[in-house]
C-alpha cells in the first residue's frame, strides 16, 4: 500500500508552490488553479487540502461567500475551521484514516520538530470512501498547528504512515520578512540590469 504517489510528486514538482513552507517546515505543496485549497504531499501520500473558517463577526453582503472562502495553510484568525482533505490515492480510499488536530510550538526547520502543546479533536479511525476526509474544530488561539492524518487507523505508527498538514492562525509574523525579500530581491535585479547597462553602453 505504501508506493509513491507519482502522480502527486510530479504536479508538485512542475507547478509553483506556496511560500508557507519555509515558514512552517512543510512539504512541498502547490496553488491548485483548478480548485481550493492547495496540494500537500510527503513521500508516500498526496492529498488536495483545503480549511474553511466560519465568520466570527456579521459580514456585509453574503455571510455565505464568507463562509465558504477556502484557505491553504494561513487561516486569519480565530473560530470554527472546517478541514477537507481529497485523497489523490484511490488506494487508500479502502483503508481506515484517523484524524488528529494539534497545537504545536515549531523547536526547528524540520517537519518532525515540534512539540505538542495540546489536542484539539481525535476523529477515530474510518474508512473515507468517496475519497475527502473531513473534520472541524474549535479554533480558539493563535499559533501553529497540524492537522494529521493516520492512514491505517491504529496501526499508523510510523511517520510513513502519518501526513502532517501544518497550518498556521493569526496574522503571519513573518509577512514583512517576505515583503522585505521581495523587495531587496526586486531592487538587486534592477541593480544588476543597471550595472550591465552601463557596462555595454561604455563597451561599445
């Protein structure tokens, strides 16, 4: 059961990936153009992730377009989140799946490096048949969490057997850090063109 999702591997080898993995230590994931949410995947399984977080404040105009604007792995604040996860493969659409969602603190750049703060929910292991693993929480702090999937139930011991969707709730404390990089890295290619500008014009 444990083969490589090829398929998974190689859409997100071939499409952009989003910027919260560096952030967060999480595997290599994409922007799906076509649906929600984005691609998160590890060696062995691949899954299309998408959270939903219910309004918290009344909203002008239609709370439902509120309601069902999908995330990644950056929820903005607080509240009643709503889990989905499509099952690329169809394989392990016949296997039990249990769900955990956690609050962690991040001890390093790795995957595996966090502590656990606390448990959230524990779903008990079933068998997902039309392929989408769903799950809700209360989320009622700030900070980073995981969202696991145990594929095989009670017997997911190893990590192989465990897909680890890192999230994050808050405002992301490292925005400007990124903004500041897009910057110095927009201001260096200009600088560049600029020096081999004036070193061609001074060469002819």
């Amino acid at each position: 059961m444990k083969k490589k999702i090829i398929l998974g591997t190689l859409i997100v080898g071939t499409l952009t990936g989003c910027d919260m993995s560096e952030k967060l230590g999480t595997p290599p994931q994409i922007s799906d153009v076509n649906s929600v949410g984005c691609l998160v995947a590890n060696d062995f399984y691949a899954v299309h992730f998408s959270a939903y977080l219910k309004p918290t404040m009344p909203q002008q105009g239609d709370d439902r377009n509120a309601l069902l604007k999908p995330y990644c792995q950056e929820l903005p604040d607080i509240g009643k989140a709503f889990f989905a996860a499509d099952l690329i493969d169809r394989d392990i659409r016949k296997t039990p799946i249990g769900i955990r969602v956690i609050e962690i603190e991040k001890t390093g750049s790795k995957l595996s490096d966090f502590k656990e703060i606390r448990e959230l929910t524990h779903v008990e292991p079933k068998i997902y048949s039309t392929g989408v693993v769903e799950a809700q929480v209360d989320l009622d702090k700030k900070g980073d969490y995981t969202f696991i999937l145990l594929i095989g139930g009670e017997e997911a011991i190893s990590d192989e057997d465990k897909l680890k969707i890192l999230f994050h709730v808050g405002e992301n404390p490292f925005a400007w850090l990124k903004e500041k990089k897009i910057l110095i890295s927009g201001g260096m290619a200009g600088l560049f063109a600029f020096f081999c500008g004036v070193y061609f014009y001074r060469k002819k």
